[in-house]
C-alpha cells in the first residue's frame, strides 16, 4: 500500500471511529490528519487535504481546541494560525477521558445527586424511583473514580494493575 492510500485510509478510519463515539466525522478526520502530520498546519491546508469548505474546518478546529486535544503554534514568518495534536497516545487518551467526564458524567452526577434525597408518599413508583437512581448514583460514582484514576495515572502503572486485575 502506497502512502497516500494508508493515509487516506487511517483519516477515513479515525472519522469512523470518531463518529461511533459520538463525535462530529470531521472533527475526527481533522484531528488524524494533525497526529500524523510531521508539522503544524494551517486551516487552509486542512480544508485543501480534507476537500472540506473553511466553516467546516475552522468549526472542528474550534471543537478540538476545546477539547484539549490540539493547540495553536506559531510558524516564525507566518501570519495564519497554525494547529499541531498531541502526539502522545497517553496523554490523548486521558484528556479525551478528562473532557467526556466534564462533559458526560459530571453532570448526571449532579442530577444523581439532586434527586436522591427526593420524599413522598411511599408508593411502588417512588421506591422504585429511588432504587434505580440510588444504583445509578453509585455506578457513576464508581466510574467517575475509575476515570480520575486513570487521568491521573503513568502508563505502565495503569497496564500493569489492569493485567494483575485480569489474572
């Protein structure tokens, strides 16, 4: 397989991926392009090797650089801005987790947290109503410390203590 070919093939795959995920197929898109380019690149050459209008592009600029996950740099010479992604599997893969759970599971948690104190008059409705968001709230109360001990986590401590759990 040719270059190009592999290329285009890996940006095509990582919009799919990202789409399964719930994320925009573009922003994706955009996004492999940036981790496996050698240099930071400009809107104009992310619309010309995507074949997607400026909008689009600087949308999904724009959503990855909340994400956290690409940064604006400076090219000595140049007046456009400038975009590179985060090279480090690692450190991608803990701020995609930080962002889903500010964006995800903090606020149900919130929620959880409000309605678990709710009262009434005792019917089957309302302890049943207080049976699935007790056990709710204590899944994402789970998973939420799952995820801060992975955000917070070195590489080899995470694979290591995941190997020994699944011994």
């Amino acid at each position: 397989m040719k270059y190009q070919e592999a290329k285009d093939e890996l940006i095509q795959a990582w919009g799919n991926l990202g789409y399964s995920w719930g994320l925009n197929k573009t922003m994706a898109q955009v996004h492999a392009l940036l981790m496996i380019s050698t240099r930071p690149m400009s809107t104009e050459e992310i619309m010309q090797e995507l074949s997607i209008s400026r909008g689009n592009a600087n949308m999904n600029i724009r959503a990855l650089l909340d994400w956290g996950i690409i940064e604006r740099v400076s090219v000595p010479g140049e007046r456009r801005e400038y975009f590179k992604s985060e090279k480090d599997v690692w450190a991608l893969a803990r701020q995609v987790a930080r962002e889903r759970r500010k964006r995800e599971l903090e606020p149900i948690l919130k929620v959880l947290r409000k309605v678990n104190d709710v009262s009434g008059d005792g019917s089957e409705e309302l302890k049943e109503f207080k049976r699935v968001t007790r056990d709710l709230k204590n899944f994402a109360e789970k998973s939420d410390g799952l995820l801060e001990t992975f955000i917070r986590s070195e590489e080899n401590w995470f694979w290591n203590t995941l190997m020994k759990i699944m011994k």
